[in-house]
C-alpha cells in the first residue's frame, strides 16, 4: 500500500514541511530549531482531540515504562505527566525523593542506574540543580524528560505557554508578550524565551532589578527580548502577559523590600491588564500566590487562560512521549 | 507501470459503491462516513456528496489518523506529524463505513477500527475501498470494493486523487526484479 507504509504523506495545501523527529532526550528548547517546536505543537493539536473523547486513551506507548522522579516538590507538573502517559497506555512509576532511597543519601547516579534496572524507558525528571538531567541524559539509555532543573529550564511549561498563545492569538510573529516577575530565578521565564522567541514573538520582561539577571538588566538581552522596569509601561499594547510565581523567601533574603510592596508596583491588577490589546490573555505558570503577582479578579477573569494552561500542559506532554517513544 | 483506473473507472467506483451502500443500509439516518488519512478522506468526502445526490440524505462525515494505533511505532521511519482526527458525531449506533484507498495488509484498517471504538460503540463497521490488492496479514476483508487488482507483496500501488495530487489516477508500480 502506497503512503502510511514508511514514505512520508505528501504535505497538503498550505502545510509546511516539518521536520524529521531525531531527539532523544528534551532537555531545553534553547538549541531547537523553529521547525522543532511547530512540530510539536502540531501534534499537541492531534492529542488535545484525545482529551477529548469520551475514551481519553490511546495506545502508542503501550508496553513502555515512563518513570516519574520528582527530587523537588510538584504536583501539577508530575500529576500533568503522569496523565499524559497513561493517555497513551504507558505503565507510570513514580518515585519522588521524599521516602525513597535519596533521603538515605544515594548519589544521583545509583537513583538512575536503579530507574533504568526497573525497565523505564523515558525517565522525566525535576531536580533542584541545574543542569541534572543533563548528566542524567549522558548515563542512561532511556529517553530523558527535563521537567525543570533549577534556574535552567522548564521546556515542557515553554512548549505549553508557546501552544497556549498560539491557540489563543494565531501566529506569534510580531506578537508582544510580556513575562513579569522574579525572572533571575525563574526556568520558566528561560524556556517561554527559547520557546516564544524562536516562533517571532517579541518578550518584554518587567521586575524589580534586583530579581533580573544582571547581564539583561544593563542592556545585554537576548534576541528577541526586552527589558521594561515600568510593569504600566511594559504592559501598554501588549498582546499577553505571564505572570511569574514570586517565592516568598525572595523577601526575607532581602532581594525585595516586602510582599506587600511587590503586589503594588509588580501585581496584575485588572487595571493594569485593561492597559494591554483588548482581550490580551493572562497566564500564570502555577502555583498562584492570589493578591501578590496576581489579583483574584485577574487569576479568574475572562482574560486568564491560567486552566487552559494546565489542559494543554497534558497535551504538550503526550506530544513529547510520543516523539521521543518513537525514537529506536 | 501502468494505469490500473483512468478518472472516469475513479469516478465510476465511487457511484458504484455509493449505490451499494444505500441499497445495503436503507436507512440513511444510522450511516456515518470516516475517511482514514491521508487519501480516504478525501474518498469519504467524494463519497458523502455521492450518497447526497442518490439517498437525498446528509450524511456525516468523519476523518481518522491512524498514527497512534499502529503497531510499528518504532520499526519503520514513520512520518511523526500526526494529523488531526475529527469525528463531529456520536459514532453510537450507527452504521460506521470505514473509507481508505488501498487494502493490502488489513494493518491500517485494524487500527482503524481500535480508533473508531474509542468513540463510542458502533452498530456496526463496514470497510469501503478503492482498490483490494490482496496479500492480507489479518481477518479483514471489505465490504465495498472499487476494483480487485492482483498484485506482487513488492509492487506499490499509488493512488492520486485531483484534491491532493491534481489528478484522479491509479498506478501499479511493478517491482524490478534485481
């Protein structure tokens, strides 16, 4: 039979050409091509309709292990992941550091070795220190999923916020989003940049200074990106904004005055979005400190696409288990 | 090589087949038509506008990606774009006909049919092709069938149609004996 028997289908009006799935770890979006992310995305579309059956299932990773290892505290992103592998039929362990044998001080490494005995074949993992599943990635065989690391990168929220927008907006070039808060610690301000920025959007980040990388405070950002300490001045015109989660601690270190204060010059109020496009969108990674980055009217307005958010997160997830489950 | 259906024997098919499923299920309120991509949907669709003009009767019209069925995810370099599925209907009671190009191997229409169950539960699935090139891996035969062709496991039938490739046209691409 011609077509579905190995040779590519022929792209169809108006479809352009993707590239071929060669990743076998997604560990930031940074060096991905544009082509990359719009595939992804793409398939996110084709899972999304999953979600929406009356049988929430599908079976491409039936037979396949999918580890869930949280060493950091979450439950949005790992309940996320282990939804989005069970809708593609894969058996799900999780193993959080909490009560398992990290607390008794196994090294990173025995943890992996002992995940890959187990017969897991993609590992997600969320770690504390920047860079871990990166060293995760290059000592195991099984396929690795960055589910945050550190300050470093979130991939899967950037895929996630890029889908969102999209969905949302239509074609992101030329598109002005605006991310505000404590970017310096934030991998999810890092991975809605090498997402977002890639598809043409343009990010305007706002935030005190002392919670801004240095280098991007003096002037030195990267393509694609800006740096307005005025939230009014930022949010003027905008097409969306991303309100980022602010650590409570970030005040006691001495970084910010108070809480209090942050929620008057950095917190989304309804009349400071009533300044972006009519309409624009607000979005919040999660989890929300209601009343300090964000106003309860704004979290749960009509602009906020904060649930959304977290629906498409499952989507994006299956997307990427499926590409990287595909890989021989 | 050569031309197996020219557009009208193309043309002629789908009628044909058009009639006989109306006079297999009277009743066009229980029928629904699924495509399975990337070329029976664009049958179904020729198809639906066939039983439009003898039945007098919309019926729906579904399209199927079979990617995440398939039982060979990893062994062949596979095309990872998966298309959409859209099923704008309830699939419950109704006489499902299943719509795909070519049947060879029954593996697409197998899981096609594991798709189509996720939806609901049919009266029952029919299967509509253009052409039947035999040499089946599983228990799957059609119920509608355009032209029977016999084939070589090697050969590539190649079917164009004027929405995806500018032309109705059916190829039998002969394998070259080494």
């Amino acid at each position: 039979m011609t077509g579905r028997t190995g040779a590519a289908a022929p792209a169809r009006a108006g479809e352009t050409a993707l590239p071929t799935w060669t990743r076998r770890h997604v560990l930031s979006t940074e060096d991905w091509s544009r082509g990359e992310i719009e595939l992804v995305l793409e398939n996110t579309v084709a899972m999304r309709e999953i979600l929406s059956r009356p049988v929430r299932r599908a079976p491409p990773l039936r037979g396949r292990t999918v580890v869930l290892f949280f060493a950091e505290a979450s439950t949005r992103t790992r309940v996320s992941f282990e939804l989005a592998a069970k809708a593609l039929s894969a058996d799900v362990v999780n193993i959080s550091a909490a009560g398992s044998s990290v607390e008794k001080g196994e090294t990173l490494l025995d943890t992996v070795r002992t995940l890959e005995a187990l017969g897991g074949d993609i590992i997600v993992m969320r770690h504390g220190a920047s860079g871990a599943p990166y060293f995760v990635a290059d000592r195991t065989s099984a396929a690795v999923i960055n589910a945050g690391d550190g300050w470093h990168a979130h991939p899967t929220q950037g895929l996630l916020d890029a889908y969102t927008l999209r969905d949302a907006l239509g074609d992101l070039a030329g598109k002005r989003v605006v991310i505000v808060g404590d970017v310096l610690h934030s991998r999810v301000a890092r991975s809605d940049i090498h997402t977002l920025v890639p598809l043409g959007a343009e990010v305007t980040l706002s935030g005190p200074p002392t919670l801004m990388p240095l280098a991007w405070r003096c002037g030195a950002v990267p393509r694609g990106v800006s740096y307005e300490p005025d939230l009014d001045r930022a949010l003027d015109g905008a097409d969306a904004v991303i309100a980022l989660r602010l650590q409570r601690e970030r005040a006691e270190s001495g970084l910010l005055p108070s809480l209090r204060e942050y929620a008057r010059v950095w917190g989304l109020t309804e009349a400071r979005v009533g300044r972006m496009r009519p309409g624009a969108p607000v979005m919040h990674p999660g989890p929300m400190n209601e009343g300090i980055e964000i106003e309860a009217a704004v979290a749960h307005g009509a602009r906020s696409l904060i649930e959304t958010q977290v629906t498409n997160g499952v989507a994006v997830r299956m997307a990427l288990l499926y590409l990287l489950a595909g890989q021989p | 090589m050569s031309i197996l259906l020219a557009a009208d024997d193309v043309r002629r098919a789908i009628t044909r087949i058009a009639h006989e499923i109306v006079e297999r299920e009277p009743d066009p309120s229980r029928l629904a038509i699924v495509g399975i991509r990337a070329r029976g949907d664009v049958l179904a669709m020729r198809l639906r506008d066939a039983l439009r003009s003898i039945a007098g009767r919309e019926v729906p019209l579904g399209s199927l990606d079979i990617t995440l069925y398939r039982d060979d995810l990893t062994r062949i370099g596979y095309s990872p774009t998966i298309h959409r599925t859209d099923i704008p209907f309830s699939v419950d009671d109704r006489v499902v006909v299943l719509v795909d190009d070519v049947l060879f191997t029954g593996r697409t229409i197998r899981a096609a049919m594991d798709a189509v169950v996720d939806y609901g539960r049919p009266r029952a699935i029919r299967l509509a092709v253009l052409v039947d090139r035999g040499h089946r891996e599983l228990p799957i035969r059609a119920d509608f069938v355009g032209k029977n062709i016999a084939t070589a496991p090697g050969d590539d039938v190649r079917v164009r149609l004027a929405e995806a490739d500018g032309r109705d046209e059916v190829e039998l691409a002969q394998r070259v004996p080494a």
